[in-house]
C-alpha cells in the first residue's frame, strides 16, 4: 500500500509498524493521516498480531492540523469523518503500541491513549494543550486522560495545557514504560514479539474485556468479562496453552 501521510512495514512476520511520515509540521494530524492509519490497520493481514504506531525521535504527533482546525464550526465537527477514523483505530481488535518520543500533543496525546501500550523516551513530553486555543480535546482526550490519571490531574494537565514529562507521565500511570529514546522501538518490538506469540483469541477477548471496562458499569463489565473467558474455555488455543504448561514447552497458538 502506498500512503502520503504514513509508511508502514511488516517485522518479524506478524508485527505491523506504522510510521507517521509529516515530519515537516511535526506530524500533525490532518484527516487524511487519521483515513490512512485506519486504512493501514483495516487491510492488515490477518497473520498480524501487534500493531506499533510511531513517529520519529523529535515529535510523535505534535496536534491536529491546524489550518484544518480553523475550518472547523460545530456543525462540521459533529459530521466530521474523522469521528469513524478514530472509532476504526480505538476498536482495532488486535494489540497497538504507540512508541512516542519527543512531543506527543493535542490528537497526538490522544492517539497515543487510544493505543493499547505507551512506551515513551525518556524526553518524550505529553499534553492536552486545546485550553490554549480556546477549546478543548475532540477525540477522547478529557475521557482517557481522567481514566488514566485521575480526575485531579487530569484538571491540572486540561485547564494549564502544561506538558508533563515522560518520567511524571509513567508515575500517574499513562505511560507504561519509560526507556532511552534510540531504544524505543526496540522495546516496542520486543514487547510486540511477546504478544504475538500468545494466543490471538485470548488477547482479542482480554482487549475487547478492558475497553468494555471504560464505558460500562462494573456489574456489567464483569459479566461481560465472564462471558469472554467462558467463550475462551472451549478453544484449542486454550488446550494448546495448559498443554504446553504442562509438558514444559512453548505453546504453539493457530488462533482457533
């Protein structure tokens, strides 16, 4: 596939890397960047297993597109496309990575939370600046920050728009891991290489398990949560795995 806003390429067989490619506005993130990554995620193999999103040593996405933003009124952003796009990439049933070094911004925070791992550099710096512009986030941004980091912070980080820096954003939980920024991607590799070699009916439904979780109560969530592990229980994967336990050896999964 060839693309104006992203490459992508394949690693390990199975592992899809998507790479924002508009490093001269600091990859912001027109709609045709959104269109292309949700394109690149629809017509992947069905041999993918993770999904890495990344964008380049200095910025992972610094905003939207401005000159696109100051197009906008209400009545185009609540028909906006852009709504499906960020649906297609939240409810992607396979693992996603987002690798981020150097500012992560405004949509590019939020593409960043609708991963389902953030790995960061240690110089990556992260923030919901819209306050500055006189709005605020459009794509989930007030939602996934307070989840992520608690209704207090989250205020703080909202109302200033003030960046808060990889170590801070690992201690309150928005961050997973926190490496050197040249060994980023490698991280991201190494923890997608160890997914893809789990069970993909099982980390579908531990997927699908946890985004229920941010938009249920948590009676329903559990049972929906029992319902996925009850389904899991009469797959050969599931076989597959307590065979491998018990004999001592890797498991090899087919996804049935």
């Amino acid at each position: 596939m060839i693309f104006k806003d992203i490459k992508t390429n394949i690693e390990n067989k199975n592992i899809l890397i998507i790479s924002i490619n508009r490093s001269e506005v600091y990859n912001a993130l027109r709609t045709n960047t959104l269109k292309e990554i949700s394109k690149s995620l629809l017509e992947a193999s069905e041999d993918i297993r993770c999904v890495i999103i990344k964008g380049t040593e200095k910025v992972f996405a610094a905003g939207a597109d401005i000159n696109e933003l100051d197009e906008k009124d209400t009545n185009t952003s609540l028909f906006d496309v852009r709504t499906s796009y960020w649906e297609i990439i939240k409810n992607y049933n396979k693992p996603i990575i987002a690798c981020v070094n150097g500012f992560c911004l405004g949509a590019g925070c939020e593409l960043a939370m609708t991963c389902d791992i953030i790995i960061a550099g240690d110089t990556a710096s992260f923030a919901q600046p819209e306050i500055n512009l006189g709005i605020i986030p459009g794509a989930g941004g007030t939602q996934r920050l307070t989840k992520a980091i608690g209704k207090s912070n989250a205020m703080l980080a909202l109302l200033t728009g003030e960046f808060i820096d990889a170590k801070t954003a690992q201690k309150l939980n928005l961050v997973s891991i926190v490496v050197p920024p040249q060994t980023t991607l490698i991280k991201s590799l190494e923890i997608a290489k160890i997914i893809a070699k789990k069970s993909p009916l099982a980390i579908r439904a531990i997927k699908s398990a946890v985004l229920n979780s941010y938009e249920s109560e948590l009676t329903a969530s559990l049972r929906y949560e029992k319902m996925l592990f009850s389904g899991i229980l009469s797959t050969e994967d599931k076989k597959e795995g307590i065979s491998a336990f018990k004999q001592k050896r890797q498991a090899n999964f087919k996804g049935k």
